[in-house]
C-alpha cells in the first residue's frame, strides 16, 4: 500500500488511480481530481480535500478515524466551511 502521508498532490489528476489502502492522512488534496479513483481502505484522516473532484470516487470498506458516516463529498463541504471561517478570522485579525 502507498505511504503519502503529508503528500503534496494539490491538483493533482488522480483521475482512476487505484489508491486502495493507501495512507493519504494529512495528505494535501486540494483541487485534485480524484473522480473514479479507488480509495478503498485508504487513511483520509486530517487530509485537505477542500475543492477536490470526488465524482463517482469508490470509497466502500474506507478507514474511518471513528465512527462517523458522513460521505467525502460532505467532509469536503465541512472542510471548506471550516477554511473559510479560518480564512476571515486570520484576516480580522491582520486587518487589527
């Protein structure tokens, strides 16, 4: 299984890969197309999928950090959010 742990694949074409059991966590994700990639088992733990291609993205048998269901394209909508708030807070404060 790969290790990219802490990989930086931001806008990567990821498009088809086979990326079961790979360790992705806190790997950087952003805009990569991972539509149609197999991430069975794959570790997505604290990796930054903010914009990322999910379409169609196998995820069957994924490992969870916990018991949570929520689908990849939902946890790339949370993480966005997140980023965003971040995002105003660091300026509020640089703005001061």
């Amino acid at each position: 299984c790969a290790n990219l742990r802490y990989a930086n694949l931001d806008g990567a074409n990821l498009e088809g890969a086979n990326l079961r059991n790979a360790n992705l966590s806190c790997a950087n994700l952003r805009y990569a197309n991972l539509s149609c990639a197999n991430l069975r088992y794959a570790n997505l733990d604290g990796a930054n999928l903010e914009g990322a291609n999910v379409k169609e993205t196998i995820l069957e048998g994924k490992e969870e950090p916990s018991q949570d269901t929520t689908s990849l394209s939902e946890k790339v909508k949370e993480l966005e959010e997140e980023n965003k708030k971040l995002k105003k807070a660091l300026k509020a404060l640089l703005d001061t």
